[in-house]
C-alpha cells in the first residue's frame, strides 16, 4: 500500500496511468463519462490488488476488499462496483451488474456506510472472456436519503440493467472522485457463487 505522502507524490503519474487505462478498455464511455482524478486503493484478503485493468480471478475477490481514497472525514461518499459486461463485453445486454454499492460513507469508514447492495464477488459466466469490474467513488454534497432496495448478497435480483451515471445523476452526485477497476473471466469458483445466489 502507497503511503499518503507518496500517493500523493506519485499522483500525476498514477493519474496518467487510470486515464490510459479507463480509456484503453473503454471504461469511459461505458460506465462513466470522465476519468476520476485519483487512483482508489483496491486490496483483498487473498493478497490479490486491483490495478488499473488488472486480471484477477473470482477466488481472489469472493471477499469483501478494502478500499481506501483520500477522504475528508467530515464528508460522505457513495462507493459503487459495477461490470457493464453483463452477460459479456460483445452483447452487454444487462448493462450493467453491480456488485456493491454503499452510501452516505463518513470519510472513508466503509463499515459505518449505509449498505445498498451487499458485495458479491466476481461471477462472469463461463465462455463470456474478461469482464471490466469498475470501483468508483463519489464525494456527497451533504448526506442523503437513499430510496433504493436493499439487496443481500444471497440473490442476484435487481442487480441488473443498472447504471452508476444515471444512479449518480439522481442523487446529484457529480463525477467520480476515485476510481480503479480489474477484469475477471470465469474460474471453478464461480458454480459456488451461482449457488449462494440461488442459481
């Protein structure tokens, strides 16, 4: 993990490198419409990191990750993983998936969020190839009142066909301050995930 000092030393170079990247893999238009200014720390227990597009696999991000921005801890934030390759990059006719989204966050203590959508892991279904999974974070005017459902992590229902610019648009909530993402193709993991889902 960078430390604040040095993220913040190496911040036009990483800066750089999301904006090749998010542009390279088409995550801008896909998902948002500009680059986020910063770089989010993406990290999970299996010691796999997220970086800029990155492969990694369903068993390396079945667990919730820990996120880190730098947050001023008397603002909130909204946090949101998507994969607009639902059911793939060819026909993402359920553009997009989510797979974790958390609001009125206080600074960057995501635990003390409210949990709009519980995290599910990656899950591409098998044949489909990489999917870009996108972490993104929005800085809050004030602290709001979500009227979304409340998902768990045990079905996959209303999780599709989402869009975080039109969520983000609703809510007012500007661009993305921070942002990362990696891609995913199916593993043997991914039958488990179906089950938990009730697939």
């Amino acid at each position: 993990m960078l430390s604040t000092a040095l993220r913040t030393q190496f911040k036009p170079r990483y800066f750089s490198s999301l904006v090749k990247a998010m542009e390279k893999l088409e995550v801008v238009p896909d998902v948002v419409a500009t680059v986020p200014k910063e770089v989010a720390e993406v990290s999970y227990a299996s010691g796999a990191v997220v970086n800029l597009g990155n492969e990694l696999t369903p068993t390396q991000v079945k667990d919730i990750p820990n996120v880190k921005w730098t947050a001023d801890n008397n603002a909130f934030y909204t946090l949101c993983m998507t994969d607009p390759d639902a059911p793939s990059r060819k026909e993402p006719t359920y553009r997009e998936w989510h797979h974790w989204l958390v609001g009125n966050i206080p600074g960057a203590d995501i635990s003390k969020g409210d949990t709009l959508s519980q995290y599910i892991g990656s899950g591409p279904p098998e044949g489909t190839g990489l999917h870009r999974y996108v972490f993104l974070v929005y800085k809050q005017a004030e602290k709001l009142n979500f009227d979304e459902p409340r998902l768990t992590n045990t079905s996959g229902d209303n999780r599709g066909c989402f869009s975080i610019k039109k969520f983000a648009a609703k809510y007012k909530l500007g661009e993305p301050i921070a942002g990362n993402f990696y891609q995913a193709e199916w593993d043997d993991y991914v039958p488990i995930l179906y089950k938990q889902l009730g697939a």
